[in-house]
C-alpha cells in the first residue's frame, strides 16, 4: 500500500504547494481509510486496493487544490493536519 499512498501524495504536492509532505499523506492515508470503511459500511464487498487508489484519485484530481482550505473551515481536524507554518 505505501507505492498506492506515495503516488497518491506526490500527485497531491502538485496540485496543492500549500501543503507539506507529512499533511498530503494525511491526507491520502484518511481519504483511503474513509473510503474503504464507508464502502464497507455500505455492505458491499471488498472490491481491492486499485478501486480504492482510483477512488482517491479522483477526489484529489477534483478537489486536492482546495484541501488546505478544509482545516480553516473545520477546526476539529486541526491536530491531524496541522504542520507548522504551512497552513494558511
């Protein structure tokens, strides 16, 4: 899984420069843990690791340049994401 999670992150840091390594894998490791266990919630059946590697994909494709911005809005999330300085 760390090959699907380092791809997942670097693709990240290219469309988000706001964000520090440490935050975008955060980032991949929630969005991959959040998918896998709604979709299993929802009864269907472990469909592999590619599905989920797609699934992430796509969410950072359409949103990853935004995704700094989620912390400011949702403080909760703040000690999972924070890093430093590099939060605007």
């Amino acid at each position: 899984m760390n090959d699907y999670h380092e791809r997942l992150t670097k693709k990240l840091l290219e469309k988000n420069m706001q964000m520090s390594h440490e935050q975008a894998l955060t980032w991949v490791e929630l969005l991959w843990e959040d998918f896998e266990s709604t979709y299993a919630k929802a009864g269907h059946e472990y469909a592999g690791k590619e599905m989920t590697f797609r699934v992430v994909n796509t969410w950072i494709d359409q949103y990853g340049e935004k995704f700094h911005e989620f912390v400011a809005q949702n403080p909760k999330y703040q000690h999972l994401l924070r890093n430093s300085d590099q939060l605007h």
